[in-house]
C-alpha cells in the first residue's frame, strides 16, 4: 500500500516538475519570438508554437519600460510584410540610405539578404519609434538604449551610436556645435603626437608606432575594403592618436578591431552602396577627418567603461574570463566537467573574444548589429559580456563533449560561423539576455 502511496507520490512530483519546465519551455520560446520581452528581441525565423496568450508575462529587470511592445504580438508574416513595406514609407530620400544593410557586404542570396536584415531592426513600426525619440530637442538616452538593444536601422546608425555613447550630446541644438568642437580637437592632436618628425618620438612610441603599422594590414583580412591604403592609413591615425593620449594601456594588439565598426558606420554617412564598393579616394579630406574625428572619440567613450581590459596583463579580461568560466559551468556542467577533464583552459580561447569582442569570431556584416547591443548595454556591457558569449560558446555544445584537447583548440579557434545570418546572431543574444535575467540578480548562483 505504502509502494502504491509512494509511487503515485512520485507521479504527481513528476508531473508537477514536467508541467513546470513546460511552462518554463513556452516562455523560452515565447521570449525567442519576442512575444515575453518588451522592446527586446523579436526573430523572423518562424517558431511554432502554442498560443502563449494566457501565460503572465515574465517581469524581466532589463526591460526598463514596456512602451516598446511594438509589433512583437504580430506574427512572423506580418513582421516580414513590414520590411517590405517600410522602404515605400520614408521616400526617395531615404531609400537609398535604407539599401546601406551590412546584409550586403558578403552578397548573400535574397532569402539570407532579408534574414540577415533583422526584421526586429527594419519593421516600420520600430522606424516610427526611433524617429519619435530622435526628432525631440532632447533625447532621451534610456529609450533610445531600449530601442537600440534589438537593432538599428542602417542609416539611423551613425546619430544613434553617437548618442548611445555620450560623444553627440542628447540636446539637437548643442549637436552641431560639440561636434564641430570635438572633430577640431582631434585634428589638433593628430597634428601635435603623430605629423611630427620621427626624430621627435620616444623610443617607446616608435615601437608603438611599429605594432600599430604591422597590425593595421591584419585588421578584418576577410574584408576588401580594411586592405585599401587609405583606410589603413585612417586606422593607424586614430589608433596612434589614441595610444598616445592613453598613455597608462598605450596600444594593445586588439584595439585596431575595436576602431573598425565605427569606422564602417560612420562612413556609410557618406558613402553608398555597400562595403566592398567603397573607396576612400571618394572622400574629401574634410570628410575623411570628420570620420576619423568620429572613431576617435567614440573608440575613446568605449574603451573608458572598460580601462583595466588593456593596461598592464589585463586583468579586467582575466577577471571576465573567470566570471565566463563559472557561469558555464552553472548552466552547462557536461561541457565545463568536459572541459576540465580535457586540460582546456578558457583563457586559451576566451581571451580573443573578451579582447576583440568577437569582431574575428563572426563575419563582419553580423559585428555592426551585435554592437548595437554592446552599445546599448552601456556602462554594462563589460558583465553583460560574459552572457553574450557563454551564449556563444553553448551553441556548440554538443560538438563541444565530442572532442578531445586538440580538436577543442582547433574548433574554438575556427568556429564555424562563416555562414552565419541574422538569425543565429539572435538566437545567441536572445539566450544571453535569458540568463542574465536568471543569474545577474541572484550572485548566489554564481558563488564558488
């Protein structure tokens, strides 16, 4: 009788827990079609799933209001239908800003075209919202973070991230002014540390100087357009520019990838088309400072919200690397025990991607939509990192606990990612926002 009592005790237990992670299962998925998160994360890859319009919706702490709903209620279709139909709304003028979608610098087929658009970026009613909080005198930078967090519109791109990072000021009508003050600024320190004799440099600067030129030709070697001279050029003056102002990091091999998705954004300003199409020659030199003006500053508000990740043995990046290392193996414990039992040291792959924030990890169309959320994240990002790539990594783990120390190294250093669409990319910060809704407010699960 006891055995019978014990059994349907066990039964019920079961069903309680199976009933619990189903619904657990649903809100997953609703969050993984945007239908759980306001003004987060919306996919265009079609889920099917129940109707999840009975369950409560999840109070996640990174919401910070839920005016964006947007068309998260809409259906995939819909969604897609409002791509189409948002290039019709804005014009001529427009149009052609709209055709600068970093989905074109590999020239993927129409349907990857459109996949890797990101209909969450693109759809028209996000559109609206974005010119809603744009077009007031004064900005209000946490709308614009909530926004920015699920992608930004092509040719929005370079006013936004100018925003996000503090370099453009929130009020319209200093804009111009500030701007015009800082891009003077930076010619005049381009003028004092690097248009001057190599005589007059230390030798701890010359060697400086040295790296900086060496690495310049290595920077992003899948893309055309980093081999032009003249882009090479940009990039050694900003980043000696840089070194020399930040005297207590100096340059750190690293930096030069960090400086190119500015570069790409704030040039497409300025140049149509995409990426393997442009030509700095096009360019006045005017424009060519203005830009350079631009990834200066905006390199500088970035890499200050993350100071200890280049100075001497980085110890904000090691610090990172254990934070990723524990928060994997609380989520995943086959692949960290595997892992472990292999000799792999996460120091030995993670490094990289805490130090180029994964711009040699994917392809480089996919880099620009991922900095929108490093962008919006803000003063953040650096622990929201470590979400993001935990996310990353445990995308592979099944083929991860197949693998034996050597093989472990040679996967993780060449990641098949080279097909990779907007999808993929979503699905990775879909799961990282997930777990730092779980684990960010309770450090008890972190805790050793």
């Amino acid at each position: 009788m006891k055995n019978k009592e014990n059994t349907n005790n066990k039964d019920t237990n079961v069903g309680i827990l199976d009933s619990r992670f189903n619904q657990t299962l649903r809100n997953v998925q609703g969050l993984l079609k945007g239908r759980n998160i306001p003004g987060k994360i919306l996919l265009s890859q079609r889920v099917e799933s129940p109707d999840y319009s009975s369950l409560p919706t999840p109070n996640y702490i990174r919401s910070s209001s839920h005016s964006d709903t947007g068309t998260s209620d809409h259906a995939s279709e819909t969604v897609e239908e409002e791509v189409h139909s948002t290039r019709k709304s804005f014009g001529t003028a427009n149009e052609n800003k709209l055709k600068r979608s970093t989905s074109n610098l590999d020239n993927p087929s129409e349907e990857v075209r459109k996949s890797s658009m990101g209909a969450r970026a693109t759809d028209s009613a996000r559109v609206m919202k974005f010119n809603k909080v744009l077009s007031g005198t004064m900005v209000i930078i946490d709308k614009l973070r909530e926004l920015a967090w699920s992608g930004v519109p092509d040719y929005m791109r370079p006013t936004v991230w100018k925003l996000l990072l503090g370099y453009a000021p929130p009020n319209s009508d200093r804009r111009e002014g500030v701007l015009k003050r800082k891009r003077l600024e930076y010619l005049d320190c381009v003028s004092q540390s690097y248009d001057i004799p190599d005589a007059d440099r230390s030798d701890d600067e010359m060697n400086m100087l040295r790296q900086i030129c060496v690495d310049c030709p290595r920077t992003v070697p899948d893309v055309s357009f980093f081999q032009q001279q003249q882009v090479q050029k940009s990039l050694e003056r900003i980043l000696y520019t840089w070194a020399i102002r930040h005297p207590a990091s100096g340059y750190v091999q690293g930096i030069n990838d960090l400086a190119t998705p500015f570069l790409v954004v704030f040039l497409s300003e300025y140049l149509e088309g995409g990426i393997d199409n442009w030509s700095m020659s096009d360019l006045s030199s005017d424009e060519i400072s203005n830009v350079e003006a631009d990834c200066y500053w905006c390199l500088s508000k970035l890499l200050d919200g993350m100071q200890d990740h280049y100075t001497f043995a980085q110890p904000g990046i090691q610090r990172l690397v254990f934070k990723l290392k524990e928060l994997v193996r609380r989520i995943d414990d086959p692949v960290s025990s595997h892992m472990e039992q292999q000799g792999l040291e996460f120091l030995q792959f993670a490094f990289r991607w805490f130090n180029c924030l994964l711009i040699r990890e994917i392809p480089f169309h996919l880099v620009i939509r991922l900095w929108d959320t490093y962008l919006a994240e803000g003063d953040a990002l650096p622990d929201f990192l470590v979400y993001i790539f935990a996310s990353f990594l445990l995308t592979w783990s099944d083929n991860l606990q197949k693998l034996d120390f050597q093989e472990l190294v040679m996967f993780l250093q060449h990641l098949p990612t080279q097909n990779w669409t907007h999808q993929e990319l979503e699905m990775v910060l879909s799961r990282a926002f997930m777990w730092h809704s779980m684990f960010n407010n309770s450090p008890s699960h972190l805790a050793t």
